[in-house]
C-alpha cells in the first residue's frame, strides 16, 4: 500500500486509528460474502448446512486477506467524501 497519493502528495493515513473504520469495512464485506454465498447454495443445490459449514468457514476466514486493499481503498474513499483533503492552500 502507498504512503501518500502519487498524484497530489497527500497521505492516506492522517492520523492515528484512522484504519479502524476499514476493519468494520472488511468486516461488512466478509459477512456480504459469506451470508450471500451461503444463501445462494442453500437455494440452488441441495448441501445441507453441516455440508457447508465448512465451506463458509474456510471463506470466512480466507475472505478478510483477499479485500484488505479494498477494505483500505474504500475507507479511504469514504473518509474523503466526508472531510475532504487537508491541502495547505497558498496565502494570498
């Protein structure tokens, strides 16, 4: 992951336990993953939810790695829609 943004300098993390809010992030994805992954096989094959449990499980645990950078990239984005940059704009 980048420091600061190539284009403007700016850096992504401002300030300290700024990534906490990716975590919920991540979390929220995870849990859509599973919960929808879950939900489809339950209604178009015929596994039981023992036989999938340890389907989900696996996917559960693996899924939060896989959207880590997007987990951050969407914090990110969030958190600029909401405060916007910190630019230090030339005295006039």
């Amino acid at each position: 992951m980048h420091e600061r943004c190539s284009a403007c300098g700016e850096r992504f993390e401002r300030e300290p336990g700024q990534w906490l809010g990716a975590v919920y992030v991540n979390l929220g994805l995870t849990l859509g993953l599973t919960v929808t992954g879950y939900l489809l096989l339950q209604t178009f094959t015929s596994l039981t939810t023992s036989q999938q449990l340890p389907i989900w499980t696996t996917i559960a645990g693996l899924a939060p790695f896989a959207f880590y950078r997007l987990s951050k990239g969407l914090w990110t984005s969030l958190v600029f829609l909401g405060e916007g940059l910190y630019i230090q704009w030339p005295n006039r």
